[in-house]
C-alpha cells in the first residue's frame, strides 16, 4: 500500500493565486499533544516512584524525551509490534532510572513504564488550537496528516482527536514503508492528493523531519515552534508560534479570506 488515504480521497481543489490546495499536517506534537501528555503522566510516575524525584520533573521529562527521540533515530517506526513497544518502554525507563541515580530491576522498569503509559492513555489530549484549526482547514480544502509511526496507532489517536471526518489523506510511515524525513513519504502524500508540491504546505513541529523533509521534496513548510526553539539550521521558514487564534495562523498558511460556500465534500 503504497498510501493510506481516508475517504474521501477525490476532493482536489486547484489552487489559484498561490494559496496551497492542500494543507498537510503532522500528527505528533503538531495536533497530538504526545510531549505535555508525556510530562502529565510522568508527574504521575515520579509522585508514585521517590526514586525518580532526585530528578526535577521537568528534568525528568526531557530526559526521557531525549531517550525516546534516541529510539526513535534507532528503531524507526516500521515494522514492530506492540510487545516490541512495550519492551523498549521498560528500557527507557531503566535507563531514566539509570539518570535518576537508581539502578532498578527489569520488573521494576515494567512497572513503571505500565504505569506510565497508563496514565499516559488517560492523559492525552490534543494541541490548544490544533483540532478547531485543522477542521477550519478542511471546509476550504483537502487536509493530510504526514506522520512517522505505525497505522493502527495514528488511526486510533485521529478518531481519538475527533479529526477522521475532517482528514482526507493519513500518509503514515508504516504503510508507505519510509519515514519523515525521506522524500517517499511526501511524494506518497502528493499523490494521495493528486497535487503538485508547490500546491501544498506542511505544517511540523519537527525542523528535521516536517520542515526540512518537506523542503527537500519541494513543499513550502511552515515551523510549528510552541516551545519557542531556536532554529537549527538558517533556512528562511515561516513559522507559528500557536494555533490560537486560527486567522493569523491561516494567514501563514497562505490561505486567503475564508469561503463563503465551501466546496461540496
Ligand atoms: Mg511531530
């Protein structure tokens, strides 16, 4: 499967006067709220588990930002299966015990990292913004989700935001067999919206993945930057801050006064 588009998959709306025919978005960080959600259910973990608290809790959470981000550059997101997951989840926390100073059993980690994606479940939420942009977007025009991770998970956090209805295309690493930053992926995304890349933008939390993936197949990003980073690199990108409000937001985005009859879906 080369894509995985959503239905329904035959809008495609030319683009006149620069404004883009497609919106793509990615899912983590950029509408899934995955880094305050982790930094919740790792407050939950640390309250349980004195062990851990010789570490701040914001320490601790970019700790294990940092462990999670090491695995993700090792393990991609292809191919693996939930227990998979599940093993190296007790592995991060052994090793953000480790950064804690506590050298702690394998069983113990398990707990933890149960525990912790407990919680996490429980915990998770969108982006301020994200969802009532996105839906925003999609009375104008096709939107896509571009995003490294495995399908059922993707799907499942879609439904979960209340957006499935609103996406036309989710381009996901695991069904198209390569991931952000390669330029397969968002060839797979254009070809699901049967546009051309200078007709669509991508909006990403991530300057590897979203912002100078998407410029090396030739779509215009913009930088998703709510934590307020420096740039990595000196690339002249557009850049928001929040979703909130949507107009300025829009404005970035290129996509012009809204419609007053939106195009039939
Ligand atoms: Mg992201």
């Amino acid at each position: 499967m080369p894509f995985c588009p959503r239905a329904p998959s035959d809008r495609v709306v030319r683009s006149s006067s620069g404004e883009p025919s497609v919106v793509f978005f990615d899912m983590d960080d950029t509408i899934f709220d995955h880094s305050l959600t982790s930094r919740a259910a790792l407050e939950v973990v640390r309250r349980r588990e004195p062990r851990l608290a010789t570490l701040s809790l914001d320490r601790l959470w970019r700790t294990y930002l940092d462990h999670l981000s090491a695995a993700d550059l090792t393990l991609g997101s292809v191919g693996h299966s939930p227990a998979f997951y599940a093993r190296a989840r007790a592995a991060r926390f052994r090793a953000l015990a480790r950064d804690a100073g506590w050298n702690c059993s394998a069983a113990e980690a398990r707990d933890l990292s149960t525990l912790y994606r407990k919680e996490y479940l429980r915990r998770r939420r969108a982006v301020p913004g994200a969802v009532s942009l996105v839906r925003r977007v999609a009375r104008s025009r096709p939107v896509g989700i571009v995003t490294n991770n495995q399908v059922a998970e993707q799907e499942e956090k879609l439904a979960f935001l209340g957006l499935t209805r609103s996406v036309d295309y989710l381009i996901i690493s695991e069904a198209v067999g390569a991931e952000k930053p390669s330029r397969e992926i968002f060839h797979a995304a254009l070809r699901a919206a049967r546009a051309r890349p200078h007709e669509a933008v991508m909006v990403g939390d991530s300057w590897t993945n979203d912002v100078l993936g998407a410029r090396g197949a030739g779509i215009r990003p913009v930088w998703f930057n709510r934590f307020g980073r420096p740039r990595p690199t000196r690339h002249r990108v557009a850049e928001v801050t929040s979703f909130r409000p949507a107009p300025p937001v829009e404005r970035v985005l290129r996509l012009g006064p809204r419609r007053s009859a939106p195009p039939t879906r």
